[in-house]
C-alpha cells in the first residue's frame, strides 16, 4: 500500500509540474466513487466499490499533440481488497474539425496485468455535439486472454461547462477455454460550477457478455479539478480520450 501511495502522489506530482511549465496544457484531477454489483450464471453475484484517485494532461509534442492520463482504482469486494495502477498515453494530430491519433496503455494489479493499444479519432458533429470512437487491441498474458474492442461516445454540451454523454461498445475476448462475446453500453453527465474551476461527474455503465454469463452494472459520482479552460475547451483540445480501461470495460479483468 505504500508504494502505491508514493506512485499516485508522484503521478500527481507530474501532473502539477507539467501544467505549471507550459501555456498550452489542458486537463483534470479529479476523485470518484463507484458502485458496482456483478452476476455470473451458476455463481451468483457480488458487489464492490471502489474509490479512484485520477487525471488527464494534455500537451503539445512538436506538431503532435499528446495526452497522458493516468488512475489509482482501490476496490473492495466482500473483504478483497485490490489496488489497480493505469496510465495510456495518445498521440494525435489535428483535422478539419476534429483529430485522429492512436494511443497505448497498461492495467496492473496484484494479480492481472493488461497491455494494450489502438487507433481513435474525435469529430464536432456541430458547434455543440462530439463524436468520439476507438478501436483496439489488448491481452491480459496472466489469464492468457486477447481482446479486441470498439467503442463510440456521443457528447452533447447544453453549455461550455455542462455536458451529457452516451457510449456504446462491442468487444470480443479470445483464451484457452474459446471465445467470448459482449457489449458496454452507459451514460454520464459533468457539471462545472460558475466561476470555478470544479465539476462534479457522475456515470452509469453495463458490459454484458452472454457467452460468460456476465452482467455486470457500475454507478459513479466523483469532483474534478479541471485547469486550462472550460469543459468544451477541455473536450475541443482532445484532452478526454478513452483508456484501455474504458475501451474493454473491465472485461479483461
């Protein structure tokens, strides 16, 4: 546990450092929690919660521009205790309207550690409407499982400061025992209080697997600090791309 209080601390650390030395940085830390209860055919179901120290630079790399954003997820699971470290960086590059780039990220825990990487993109839809997909690839070696995933997010800002999103998205996992099928499905909202910098966020989320008998349902509320600019210009800047973690939904897990 004290390591990875001196890992977050340091991530955050970094984090403050790098806004602090440059004008064109843009982004968040913020703190959630979140409820989730678990059903598996023939086993029965479990619940957990968690809580979530997280952030998000973004940066300018040359002509490229760059996000890292990185978590420390603590859970609790009737009485199992697990501690997850993620970070996934992007590199991008603008387009008329929007901006396309890949991106590349780990998962590690006491038991599971997961790598993977894709290909994502962002497009205005409109003056006040996003679209943003990603594509890609991840294997947990541990649990020898491959995946491969798709996701697309849907954000609409009724204000610069106020935005409603929804998401859909489709995986497919490969292990010694076969393949699997499923689906993600959620929505969430983040509202930026007048004259501050803080928001508040909260979220529902669904993966569904019918091949493993999974259904899994998530809630969460969490408080953010965002630095640099209102939420749309957070979004516009490309500093609220997907993970790993997003993309599989914890299926890998």
């Amino acid at each position: 546990m004290t390591k990875t209080l001196l890992a977050t601390t340091a991530a955050f650390a970094l984090l403050a450092s790098a806004t602090a030395a440059g004008a064109q940085t843009i982004g968040h830390v913020g703190a959630n929690y979140g409820r989730s209860n678990v059903e598996i055919d023939g086993l029965g179901d479990a619940d957990a919660d968690a809580g979530q120290l997280e952030g998000a630079i973004r940066f300018d790399a040359g002509s490229l521009g760059a996000l890292i954003e990185g978590a420390a997820t603590f859970s609790d699971s009737d009485g199992d205790d697990e501690t997850t470290l993620s970070a996934t960086g992007h590199l991008n590059t603008t387009i008329s309207g929007g901006l396309i780039g890949g991106f590349v990220g780990v998962d590690h825990s006491d038991d599971v550690d997961v790598v993977g990487g894709g290909v994502e993109g962002q497009f205005a839809l409109g003056a006040s409407t996003t679209l943003y997909g990603q594509l890609g690839y991840a294997n947990a070696d541990d649990l020898n499982v491959d995946g491969w995933a798709v996701r697309a997010e849907l954000r609409h800002f009724y204000t610069d400061n106020f935005v409603v999103k929804g998401s859909l998205g489709a995986l497919t996992l490969d292990s010694d025992f076969g393949d699997a099928d499923g689906w993600t499905a959620g929505v969430g909202a983040e509202y930026q209080f007048a004259g501050t910098p803080w928001s508040v966020t909260g979220a529902y989320e669904h993966l569904n697997s019918d091949d493993l008998g999974l259904d899994a349902n998530t809630f969460r509320i969490g408080l953010r600090y965002t630095f640099g600019g209102t939420l749309k210009a957070r979004n516009d800047a490309g500093a609220d791309l997907g993970s790993v973690s997003n993309l599989f939904g914890g299926a890998l897990r």
